[in-house]
C-alpha cells in the first residue's frame, strides 16, 4: 500500500523505541535498569481502582457523551476552579482517553495550514509531531541550561509574526524538569494578549511540584477565553495505562473538540470515568506521598549525576526528569545513549529525541527505585570513566 504524504510528517516519541530495544535485551539475557520511560513506578490509590471494579459491576460499560460523562466534567471544572482560582463551566471540559486526544484535538480545530506555532523546544516530541502532521508550521523556541531551561520571553517576542496563531508551554517541563516564575506566566500572557495568540498550556505535572505551588496562565485576566489547559491523571495518580486525560477551554471549542472526538474515538471509557471522579473527590494521601518519594529520589539522581566525570546536571523543580549535560563526553546524543544502553544496561533517552536544541544532554526519569537508581548511577560512573 501507498502511504497518504502526511504520514511522513508524522513523528514518534523515543521513549517507547527505547523501551522495545531495552525489552529486547532483557529477552537476550541483560540486565537493563529503566530510567527512559515517563510513568510513575506506583500503584494506582486503591480507592480509585476500587471506583473502576465498581462501576464496571454497576454497568458503566456502556457508550457515554463524546465530551465525558457530566459527573465528571462537573467534578474536573470544580476542580480546575479551585486549583486556577478562575470559575470554570462544566460546558468548558473534554474529557479524553488520556492527554494526547487534548493536544491533537485542538491543534486540528484550530490551526490551519502555514499557521505557525511556537514551541519549547526541547521538549514533548509529540508538539512538534502534531503541528507538522496538520500542515501547521513548527517554530522552536529553545530552552537553555542557562536560563534553568525556561523560556526566555525576549526570544518569544523575536519569533512571534501575523501567522503566530499559538504558543505551547509546559510547566512543569518534560524532558527537563523546569517551572515557568510567575513573571514568566506574565510576559507570555502579555504577548498571547498584545498579538491575540492562543495559548496551550500543557499542565499534565500540574501537581508534581518541589517547592511552593503550580501557577497557571489561566488565573490571568484576560487568558481563559484565549487558552486551552492539558491536565489529566496519567503522572499525578500513577494512571498511565488507564487514559483519562481533561482539557479545558472556550465552550464553543469544547464543542468542537467533543465532534472532533466522535469522529475517532466515539467516547472516553465509562468505568474509567467513573474512577476519574474518585480520583479527584477521594482520598490525596497516595499522591502528596508520591511526590515527597520523588523528591527524595530526585536529590539522590542529582547528587549522584553531578559526580560523574563529564557530566554536570542541574536541579529540577517538577515532574520527574533530569537532563543532564553531557556535552563533555565528546559523543553526539544518540550515540552516548545508545551505548549507555548496550554497554553500560542503563536505559535512557538521547536529548535528541526532545528536538534539536536537546543535543549535548540526555534524559533521565527518576521513576524508579531508589535502588535502582543507585545501581544506574554505579554503572554510569563506570561508563563515563571509560570513554
């Protein structure tokens, strides 16, 4: 068969490409210890997968509302409301079989062809996939370790022109673990109102946060009717597998993104739904304990990585990465990772697999145990020593 153009515009994201290579190994009989994939080591809360056996028992197995079911839009608006500080209708959230459907969804509703979109680059791979696939026209803006890789709002201003139609920010960022400052927030809202851009703010480690607590652009005057907010429970309540993931914007795009959605996927599983109510409503024991583990782990990868020959490794301030600088080593990204893997049993991901701007790093999730962190960090000593 002969593939449509588009497909060849379309990218992937390496952390699973590195999973299947480790996995392959593991069947080969080597040890690899996991430090590529983006998912929380934890359980699931109980209560929650106690909702989902419930509700699955209760008859929730059925086709529900292409926008969610109206409980849980309910519950996720009084959510947001509480959390951004700004009101939030019901009528203003999708829910979505995870947080990529957001992103999709909504890029294709609004950004037509040659319509430029800025984004961090390093940083999602899947932006910069989605804004190529719907013939949109990718602009990086690049995150430097100088500035704590967050975005310098001077350069935004240098790449906005009349075709700017949005900007993505996430905070805090994968791969780097960066949180935008509240005068952050300010200047980029600045520019979104000044050029009237649309901003999608990617707020999936909305609640994995070090010190202090997540601001949100939303909360700004002026922002709601022009902004889209990613949120869901993937990282925050260790439900990678189950894809439940919210996004929050004006109710006539809302409209949009719902007719969108029952054109693909018809609806977000009802069972799943219904345990994304008791996630938000139940108990929060399970997530303030895994953040504390996280930072705990964090200190131990950091510490550990800056005395490294060779590597030099900044502290992050949210979601679950470091990306160290490994520039000194003397290897192209790629290939330091990929011998990392071979030689050394240790999964990671080139830098180069976040964008262009990501040579000379790579990145590391501390989602694992801090044993075997520690073992990733004794062979990683070893590896560097060598080269």
């Amino acid at each position: 068969m002969k593939l449509a153009k588009r497909m060849s515009r379309l990218g992937t994201e390496t952390a699973f490409v590195v999973l299947a290579k480790a996995k392959q190994l593991e069947a080969q009989g080597k040890e690899i210890v996991h430090l590529e994939i983006g998912e929380p080591d934890f359980d699931t809360p109980p209560n929650i997968i106690d909702s989902a056996i419930d509700a699955l028992r209760g008859g929730w197995t059925h086709y529900g509302p292409s926008a969610g079911l109206p409980e849980l839009r309910k519950v996720v608006a009084g959510e947001v409301t509480r959390t951004r500080g700004v009101k939030v209708d019901p009528a203003e959230v999708v829910i979505t079989p995870g947080g990529k459907p957001v992103m999709f969804f909504a890029m294709l509703a609004l950004i037509d062809d040659g319509d430029e979109v800025i984004y961090p680059n390093p940083g999602f791979p899947i932006y910069e996939s989605v804004i190529n696939f719907i013939g949109g026209r990718p602009v990086p803006i690049r995150l430097r370790e100088e500035n704590q890789f967050r975005l310098d709002v001077e350069e935004l201003i240098s790449l906005v022109t009349p075709k700017t139609k949005m900007i993505v920010i996430n905070s805090p960022q994968n791969p780097t673990g960066s949180v935008l400052t509240e005068e952050d927030l300010r200047a980029i809202a600045d520019v979104s109102i000044k050029n009237d851009i649309i901003v999608f703010s990617d707020e999936i480690y909305s609640r994995i946060i070090y010190d202090g607590e997540h601001r949100s652009m939303y909360s700004f005057d002026g922002m709601p009717e022009r902004m889209i907010i990613l949120d869901g429970y993937s990282k925050t309540y260790a439900m990678t597998g189950w894809r439940l993931g919210y996004g929050v914007m004006p109710a006539a795009l809302a409209e949009q993104v719902a007719k969108l959605q029952t054109n693909c996927n018809s609806c977000t599983a009802s069972f799943s739904q219904r345990a994304g109510i008791s996630a938000l409503t139940g108990p929060q024991n399970d997530v303030g304990a895994m953040v504390n583990e996280f930072k705990k782990r964090r200190d131990i990868v950091v510490e550990g990585l800056n005395k490294i020959k060779n590597v030099h490794c900044l502290v992050p301030d949210g979601a679950f990465y470091v990306f160290p600088n490994v520039a000194r080593a003397g290897l192209k990204s790629a290939e330091l990772a990929d011998r990392i893997l071979n030689e050394a049993g240790v999964a990671v991901l080139s830098g180069t697999s976040f964008g262009s701007f990501g040579e000379g790093f790579i990145r590391i999730s501390y989602a694992n145990s801090v044993e075997n962190i520690n073992k990733a960090l004794g062979r990683l000593r070893d590896f560097f020593n060598e080269i």
